[in-house]
C-alpha cells in the first residue's frame, strides 16, 4: 500500500514538472515559430521575451533565469498548427498590446450594420496578425513603431502612429516604484514597464461625436487551483461612485467566485470557469495583482490612472447610451463558454485601459503600465501584499471560506 503510494507520488511529481514549462522552454519553443527578443536585468536572473511579429508583445517572463518558472500563457496548439483563424489568434502572452472599444457603435470589431454577436465580431489584425517596427533594442530596453488606420462601427477613419517601448527593471528599480521600504533578498523578481504611445497623424480631430479610441494592455497569465485576483477599489456610497464592480459581461458572477470585502475584490483565478469583471474610474485604484498560494507567486500591475478622469469607452456589445462610462480594469477567469465545449486555454487575464483619446490632430497620449512577479514564501510575500493592498496573505488564502 505505502508502496503504491509512493508511485503515485512520483507520477503525479513527474505530471506537475510536465505542466510547469519553464522560460526556457517556452521561450524555444516559441523560436521555432517567430522570432524572440529578450532582455534581461545586469543579474541576468530576471528575463522577459519579446514578440515583434505579435505587436511587441510580452510573451513571457522568468524571475529565476532561463530555469524559471514561465509566467506567461503560450497558446503551443496554435503556434503548432502554423495556421491563422478568422476571428481572433489567441496566441497568448502576458502583456499584449490592445485597443478598444470593443463593443457599441464606436467598435473597431464590428463593421457598420452588423449584429453584435459572435458571428460578426472580428479582432482588427492590427492588433491581432500584423507585426510592429522594431525602432531599436539594447539588452535592457526595446521600443517597437506601427503606423495604421482603422475604421470604426460608425464609419470614422482613425490614422494612427503607435509607439510601444519595453524596459526591464532591477530589483532596486522595482522597489521603488512599488514604494516598498525593502525587498526580501531571499524573494526574487521580475518587472518590466511598457510606455504606449499614440498619435494622432489624420487630419481631423478624434472627438465624442465620431467615436474614439482607448489603449488596452492584456495579460494572459498561467492560472493555478490556487490562484486568487486581488483588486482594492475606491470605497464610498454607490449614489455618488456607483457599483463597486460591473460582473455582468458572461452572466453574473456566482459568490463563490467574487466576494467584495472592505475595500478588496477578490476574484477567482483558477481557469475553471469562464468569468469577468471591471471596475469603473471612479472605482479603480492604480493597482490589481493576483497571488498563487500554492506555488508563491504574487503578480503585479500598476498603472497610470489620471486624475479626475472619467470618460473610458464601453465595450459592450450593444448600442450604447452611455458610450464613455467603460471600465479602466477589467480581470477576465477562463473556462468553458459552455458545458462540454473547450475553454481558449485555460487561464486568467489581468487588464487596464487608457482614457478615450480625444487627440486633437498631432498630439499624442501615453498609457504606462509595470508588470511584476514576485516569488518567495507567504512570510517574505505578506509585507507586500499588505503595503500594495491593505489585506494579508491570510485574508487572501481564506477570502472564500
């Protein structure tokens, strides 16, 4: 009996090493496919892979070397098929590049006069197939170029310079915009800051009346059993900051997937069942981040949220009244769209978007976003967790018993 035991210990040891990809073998992986630029920190233990051919995509990062673990989500099945579909290219990655709306009469995913449903949605390849310029790259530091157009549900042509600069940052850095006293030596990191720019280069003013555009980062991370979103909001009265969080994207969220405690929303990142969330402006705090308990992985986001700003473009898939009362964060669970049917991966997506970009013809705006993971046990991880969030490890692990 101890026995069978101790063989059934080992297969299920050998099936999670399995599971758990390293950086470098994503990262090979990946080569066979498209080309991959990596930069690294002067310790050359934080590492971060970069996708031109994807928009100057993150795909996925490592706070142990090329040995550590894949942060990440890669979609190897559709790499592998070497194929592209029509609707959408789900190839993964933890830091993509996105624009919206996606839904309402100012979408960029639905052309003018059709249904908004599934059958007439179509991501532009923009920011779906085509590839971006790379402007220059250093060990540490890569800015990539687009130039496009895009025309929206209401027929207004957007002509667009993208600019997407990516920097690693070292421990030290990390600490700092964090605003942490200290960082445990016996923790290790990854971070890196993406600046997106946008101009616009038409010759007429994006306004209201025609529709605009916002900057939408996305991050496809590996779920875990024992992952858990975390997003602290703005407290106060729902007649003066309206609902805590908007859940009603897939069907309302069941309460043992999202529980609003005081002053955090904590979220299921267990890629079990397919679920999402958003938080209004002025809701959101410049923060969210996850935490898996299991394997000690506390990830990160942080981002500039302007002050007083309100209007952010809606992505529902409808006409809308109310066009610029979108979500500035948005936290996404996969699962199956339904019973029987295969998830996209699984995973779980961390997301912030930039104001609607009212650009007078020639000016630009700037959307900065720093991703990081932090690895270490709940003692070393628990500090942070409570300077960023006001909760605990505990208040974490137990927040849906």
């Amino acid at each position: 009996m101890e026995k069978d035991q101790h063989l059934n210990d080992s297969i299920s040891n050998v099936q999670k090493q399995e599971s758990s990809k390293t950086y470098a073998d994503d990262v090979s992986f990946m080569s066979d496919y498209i080309d991959v630029i990596q930069l690294t920190d002067a310790s050359n233990q934080s590492k971060v892979a970069l996708s031109a051919a994807l928009q100057g995509r993150v795909m996925t990062s490592s706070a142990f070397g090329a040995k550590g673990r894949s942060y990440g989500w890669i979609n190897r099945e559709l790499f592998a098929s070497r194929d592209t579909l029509d609707h959408i290219n789900v190839f993964g990655g933890e830091e993509r590049f996105w624009l919206g709306p996606e839904g309402g009469q100012y979408s960029i995913f639905f052309k003018k006069g059709t249904e908004f449903t599934l059958d007439d949605w179509y991501a532009p390849r923009l920011i779906d197939l085509e590839s971006f310029d790379v402007k220059s790259v250093s060990s540490n530091k890569a800015v990539f170029t687009k130039e496009a157009s895009l025309v929206n549900y209401s027929g207004f042509k957007f002509d667009m310079g993208i600019e997407r600069e990516i920097s690693i940052l070292s421990k030290t850095e990390l600490q700092k915009a964090l605003g942490l006293a200290s960082l445990a030596d016996d923790i290790k990191t990854v971070a890196y800051q993406t600046k997106n720019t946008m101009t616009n280069l038409g010759n007429t003013d994006w306004e209201k009346e025609t529709g605009l555009l916002s900057m939408w980062m996305l991050g496809m991370f590996n779920h875990s059993p024992h992952t858990t979103i975390l997003i602290p909001f703005i407290q106060g009265n729902e007649s003066e900051l309206g609902q805590v969080v908007n859940d009603n994207y897939f069907g309302k969220v069941p309460t043992d997937r999202l529980v609003v405690k005081e002053g955090v929303i904590y979220f299921k990142g267990d890629g079990e069942y397919r679920s999402k969330i958003g938080l209004s402006p002025k809701r959101a705090k410049s923060i969210a981040g996850s935490y898996d308990s299991e394997n000690g992985v506390l990830t990160i986001l942080k981002y500039n949220k302007p002050e007083g700003v309100t209007d952010y473009v809606n992505s529902m898939w409808e006409l809308q009244d109310k066009p610029f009362e979108g979500d500035v964060i948005n936290a996404y669970n996969d699962g199956a769209p339904e019973p029987g049917a295969d998830p996209l991966g699984p995973f779980y997506e961390l997301e912030t978007s930039s104001p609607a970009l009212d650009l007078k013809v020639g000016e630009r705006q700037t959307h900065v976003q720093l991703t990081c993971h932090i690895e270490g046990d709940a003692e070393s991880l628990n500090p942070i967790i409570k300077a960023l969030f006001g909760v605990t490890v505990e208040d974490v692990t137990n927040a849906f018993h």
